[in-house]
C-alpha cells in the first residue's frame, strides 16, 4: 500500500483533456437525456404490454445488481461513490418510466416527471464527472486567470498533484538553470503521515522524465513527512558524483604516494554546476595542493575546471567544475564601473558566480600600485580599458602611456586627461607626473598633512602605463635608467599625495620589468592580474609574498572546449572551434588568488565600440591650476598634450628639439636619433636629483665647439653633423646639440636641423 496508485485511488481514472473534448461529452450527455425524457412521457401511452415493465424493471433491477457487486468491498473507498453516480440517471429513469406504466389513463405529470428527470439529470452531468476528466493545465490556468501565463514552478506543482492526487504536495520548487528543465523540490505529505515509497518508474512518470534522473531523499534535520525530490533530465546527478569523488580523493589524491598525501576531505558542497571539496592538511603540516596532480587525479583535461583556494595554513577549498565556469561573462554596465564608498569597481566576474571587485583607491592607504601581466590576446586591454572607463566615471584623473605608439589602448585617446603614445612621451609623461607628485608633497608639508584625501584639495591621479616593458628594456641607457627611476619613485611615495600607477607587461619575469626587482616588488603591493602568460612558473614570476602559501597556478590556455582540449584533439576539431580565454585571469589582493574573467567586450574593426561607450561623453577629469602649472614646468609638453606631436619619436634630443615653448629650465639633455643609442650627460635630466642611483654617463670632450664651428658655416641637420664627425657616436652628436641649445648657443630651426643662435 505504497505505491502512487495506493496513495491515491482515483489517479488511474483523472484524465487530462482539452475543454472542447469535456464540453461535447456534456453536451452529448444532455441531448440523450433530453430524448430519454420524451420517450418515457410517450412510451407509457402508446404500449403498457408486460414486455414494456419486463424491460424498464430490468434496467432498474440491473443497474441495482451491478452496483451492489462493485460496491460491496467497503475499502474501495471514494470508488463506490463514483459507481453510485454513475447508476443515478439509469435508476431514476427506470423508476419513472415503471410509475407512468402503473398510473391509468393520462396524468399531467407524467410529462412534467420526465422533464423535470431531463433538467436535473442534465444539471447534474453524472456519467460525464464521474469519468475524472479535467481540464489541461494550460486551460486551466487560462481560465483562471487568462492575463497570466503558468510557471514552470506551478507546471511541475500541477504535474505532481494530477500524478498523486492529494496525498502528498511539491513544494520550494527550485529550477537549476533558467534553461533547462532540472529542478529540486520538496515532497510535504500529509500531517501525521510518511511520505509514500516510489518507485523510479512511478517518479519518472510523474513529470515524463527519463527514468532514472528523479530521485528521492532524506532531509537532514526532517522527519519522514517531508522528502528532497531531486530531477535532472539533462545533467548529472551532482550529489552521486560528489559522493564518488569523496572515495576518488581519498584513494588518488590523499593515499600515500599520491597528489596530495595526507589531505583530509573534511567536507563536501554540491551544487548544480560545481562541487567544492573542503580539505585540510595534517596538524603541523602546512598544505600543499599541487595544481596539475589533483587534475590528473580527477581525470580534468581543462585546468581552468579545477580551481584551488588555501588560507595559506592548513586549509583549503578545491572547486570542481563541469564545464570552464568563465566560459561565457556578461557585459559591463556603468553600474559596474562606478566607483563606491570603498574605492571599489567591478570589473568581472570571479568562478564562483560573486563581482570581481578591485580597488581604484583605499580610503585608509591613499593611491595604490598594480601590474598586470599577460601575452598579446590574453586581455589586457578589454581590463585596462574598463579600469580607466571607471577612473573616468569616477572622478579620477587618468594619464596614459601607451608605449606601442597607441596601438594597445585606442579607446582610450581623447577620452583620458594623457595619452602618450611611444617610449618618448611616455617618460615624459612620467616627468610630468614626478613634479605633480614632488608638488603636492611641497602642499602637503605646507599644509601639515600626512595623508591623503579625495578630492581635498587634489583629485586622484592613476597613472597606467601599457607595453611599459618596450620602455624599461628600451636600447637607450638614460632612457631606461630615467623611466626606471621615475616609476620606482612614484610607486614609493606617490601612494600618499594621490597619484597611483599601474603597470601592464608581458610577464612578472624581471627582463619584461628591466631587470629591476624594486619594480616589480613594489607593484605587487596593489592588484596584481596574472593572465595567460608565456610560463606559468610562480617562481620566476616572483609571487613570493602575494599568493597564499601552497598556492601553485597553472598556464591558462589559449582556448577552452566543451568537453575539454583532448576530446577537441580526438576529435579532430579546428583550433577555432574553442573559445577564447581572453580576460581569464588570477586576481591576487589582500593575499588571496581568485580565478576571474574580465566583463566581456566585443572588438569591431580594431577598437571595442562596448567599452568607447562605457567612457561617456563628459570631458576627462583634470588637474588642478597648481597642479597643472607644476606638470607644465616639469615637462614643457603638457600644455600642447592632446596634440600628440611627440608619438613618433624615439629619442628624447629630438622631442625637445621641437618642443614648442621649451626652455632650458624645462628642456631635459637627451638623446637624439634613432632610438637605439645610450644618451649624453644628464646634469639634472627632468629635474630630478638622481642622485648615487641616477644615471652617470660621461661626454665627450671638445664636441660641443667642433659643432658650433660646422655650424658658424650656416645651418646643418643632425645627419650632416653627424658626417661631418665621424669619430664620435651618433648619440653623443645628438646629445651635444642638446646641451648647445639648453646654453643658449644653438637652436633647431626644424626637426633635427640646427643653427647657431645669433644666425
């Protein structure tokens, strides 16, 4: 007595039918009663032979006999009333047929008896209600309430009431994915009873799944009145594969000798995409969580499947994933991109499903540094274009160099307060920032300040400098020297003036950071973004210090697949055939990793009209007039800025050479030519006291007056020059016009032309 069809008696006759079916069948029902009626008001006149009560007592006698035979078990329960209303219209037709047989002659009301028999019987429907039909699901709904469409949650509700009848109730109905049939439920019975016994079949058939993929089970912490009801008809059952990977770990992951020897499951997590395992190493021992083994362990062809998480102690959280969980992100909104009372914007999405937050600011840090590092096409320009799309809307003023000359952030020209583009006016940028910096520090010491604060009286300044690794290992000696210096400054002492900076590079390896590890250290302290990389050692990345302990990371790939890079290889699939990993990257901040991916951007010939949007139209945010005037003074450019006239230059000499309103307080000694020369002396390069660390670079003696002799001869361009002086380098020429002009000795008539001054 438990299964469904015992739980309920009357399931098996409850038929679901369209209206229109129902209605003929009344319609039907009462016709038949309405020409039942005429008959037995004529028949009795026109023949009361014996034949005539034989057959009307007959059917009386009949329908008598057949009801006590189908009702004389009393455990039939609702049964019998259904049998009983069904013998109703039989009976009382026979009745009145005999009673007009026995009345002589003609009475009146033995025509008003059987249209008052026609009316109630054709009220009342007998023999069509007791069939169990009942409307559709979707026509009842539409009847009840024809402006609302049926959930799925009261669809499945439905399903299981005309399955089960009353008995028992689904309830917390929970699909899985809004695309997908799966769902969870619970089964509530009725007060004081179990829920019934089904069999796989019977819970299949409730909902017309598979067999198989609906599955009953205990709620902790409940009684048999309430069951879990759990239906996947299109994935796995994550609760059976869990309890599979609790054995799999123990025997391929925590045995000795293998992945992870001596790391205990201490619990489990299932969820409709992921399963997250709860691990811990023995006491004493610190974890350790190799990346690939557990993979293998598991069979994980696609290590982004799999992501590991410790608290750098002896605990940690290890997510398994059906499929990539970053395979598809959604779009960023200005939402998103607007900064909150922390300093914080969301830039994407982390594994889990929560916002990849990170910092423009910290209200208790002042300005903050940051690298990312990552090959052409692992996204560094989709994350660097929604970090200054943020600034933007944020208030905070953006400088940008872009060191391939504009090519890796075009969206962002005309849309930041800078946008060097090339090695040249990017460090001259940086110039510029050093004085604002070294200008506020003066303000501040004025004002008796120590720390920062937005926009009182200065606004922030992020500084991002894009491809920053052409420059730090460019061929030109003070050109590295001096970006090297300027950088590792800022990121020192800018933090609590406001003026924050961003490095994006290649790799974390010190020949992408020119060989200068304080770099590289110093911007670890912020965000660090670690996308796909040419290798994936932490050791020469230098991730010492920032990524948990027991962390070990793992190369993203260029692509993910479906059902993973092996099957594809298999398979024979086109490397296209995968997706793009582009944005996929380790977030590391306040000593933790996360997996993430960057909000998704769509590029449309060359640029991401997306993220051009996401900037908006308002003008970009500037400087103040103190600090506009310290940035001029610091590097003469700043004023003719959004002109560009420096991009394509390699070399300082001939930047300043042109600068339109240079003077020699401003004008720094540099080098000239074609970008792959060291540079002359530097007396004060850019302002800056480089003091023991600056550069120290000799020049040459008796140059500058061989030069102003070629020159008393009339005007010469740097190539003549350079001819006529063959014993000297290029750079020291260059260099040398440089310091004649600073002296008031010499000036360019054009681009890489000179003349003496009194010409």
């Amino acid at each position: 007595m438990s299964t469904i069809d015992q739980a309920a008696p009357t399931a098996d006759t409850t038929k679901s039918v369209p209206g229109h079916v129902i209605y003929r069948r009344v319609l039907a029902e009462r016709t038949s009663y309405a020409l039942a009626a005429a008959g037995m008001a004529v028949g009795p006149q026109l023949d009361d032979s014996a034949w005539s009560y034989l057959a009307s007592g007959g059917i009386g006698l009949g329908t008598l006999a057949w009801l006590y035979v189908k009702t004389k078990d009393p455990d039939q329960g609702l049964g019998m009333l259904t049998r009983a209303q069904r013998a109703i219209p039989f009976l009382t037709a026979a009745g009145t047929y005999v009673a007009n047989l026995i009345t002589p002659g003609f009475n009146w009301w033995e025509v008003v008896a059987p249209a008052a028999w026609a009316s109630l019987m054709g009220w009342m429907a007998p023999l069509t209600r007791s069939a169990g039909l009942v409307l559709e699901l979707s026509e009842q709904q539409a009847l009840a309430d024809p402006a609302r469409e049926l959930t799925y949650t009261e669809f499945l509700a439905a399903k299981w009431q005309q399955a089960t009848g009353d008995g028992t109730r689904l309830v917390s109905i929970t699909p899985y994915r809004a695309d997908r049939p799966d769902f969870e439920a619970v089964v509530v019975a009725q007060a004081g009873k179990a829920v019934p016994t089904f069999t796989e079949v019977q819970l299949a058939a409730a909902f017309d799944f598979p067999v198989g993929t609906v599955k009953m089970r205990p709620i902790q912490g409940s009684g048999p009145g309430r069951m879990r009801l759990v239906a996947r008809p299109t994935s796995e059952d994550v609760e059976a594969v869990a309890e599979g990977i609790r054995g799999l770990w123990e025997t391929a992951v925590a045995a000795p000798g293998k992945a992870a020897p001596g790391v205990e499951l201490l619990d489990y997590r299932a969820e409709p995409h992921r399963i997250v395992l709860l691990v811990a190493s023995p006491p004493g021992k610190e974890i350790h969580l190799p990346h690939t083994a557990i993979c293998s362990a598991f069979g994980i062809d696609d290590p982004s499947r799999l992501v590991i998480e410790t608290d750098g102690i002896r605990q940690g959280v290890v997510s398994i994933y059906k499929t990539n969980p970053l395979m598809k992100v959604r779009k960023a909104t200005v939402e998103d991109l607007t900064m909150d009372a922390k300093g914080r914007v969301t830039i994407g999405v982390c594994h889990d499903g929560k916002p990849a937050r990170m910092r423009l600011w910290d209200p208790s840090q002042g300005a903050l540094r940051g690298i990312t590092a990552g090959v052409t096409g692992a996204g560094k320009s989709v994350l660097q274009n929604l970090i200054l799309a943020a600034e933007k809307r944020s208030g905070v003023v953006s400088w940008v160099g872009d060191v391939q000359g504009g090519m890796s952030l075009p969206e962002a020209e005309g849309r930041v307060d800078w946008f060097a583009k090339g090695p040249v006016e990017t460090l001259l940028m940086l110039t510029a920032a050093h004085a604002v910096m070294k200008y506020r520090e003066r303000i501040s010491n004025e004002m008796g300040r120590g720390d920062f604060a937005l926009n009182r009286p200065w606004p922030l300044i992020n500084i991002t400098l894009d491809e920053i690794n052409r420059l730090l290992s460019h061929p030109d000696e003070a050109m590295r020297k001096a970006t090297a210096y300027l950088i590792a400054d800022i990121q020192k002492t800018g933090r609590k003036v406001g003026i924050g900076i961003r490095l994006a590079v290649q790799s974390l390896h010190l020949k992408d950071l020119g060989d200068d590890d304080a770099i590289r250290q110093q911007g670890k302290v912020g965000a660090l973004f670690l996308m796909r990389t040419a290798s994936s050692s932490t050791k020469e990345m230098g991730l010492d210090g920032i990524a948990p302990a027991g962390f070990q990371m793992e190369n993203i790939p260029a692509r993910i697949y479906e059902n993973g890079q092996i099957e594809a290889l298999f398979s024979g699939k086109d490397d296209e055939d995968g997706e793009s990993t582009a944005g996929m990257a380790y977030m590391f901040l306040d000593g933790r990793a996360k997996f993430m991916r960057t909000f998704f951007a769509e590029k449309v010939d060359g640029v991401y009209p997306d993220l051009i949007a996401l900037y908006g139209d308002e003008p970009a945010n500037g400087l103040t007039e103190g600090e506009a005037k310290a940035a001029q003074a610091g590097a003469a450019i700043y004023g003719v800025r959004h002109t560009n006239p420096y991009a394509d230059c390699d070399t300082l000499a001939q930047a300043f050479s042109d600068a339109p309103g240079s003077t020699p307080a401003a004008a720094p000694d540099a080098d000239g030519g074609d970008g792959d020369e060291a540079p002359a002396p530097f007396e004060a390069p850019f302002g800056i006291p480089f003091g023991d660390g600056g550069p120290d670079i000799g020049e040459e003696p008796g140059l500058q007056d061989q030069i102003l002799d070629l020159l008393a001869d009339g005007p010469k361009s740097l190539k003549q020059l350079r001819e006529a002086l063959p014993s000297f380098q290029p750079s020291s020429v260059s260099n040398a016009c440089t310091q004649l002009k600073s002296k008031g000795l010499a000036k360019s008539l054009k681009r890489g032309h000179w003349q003496l001054t009194d010409s």
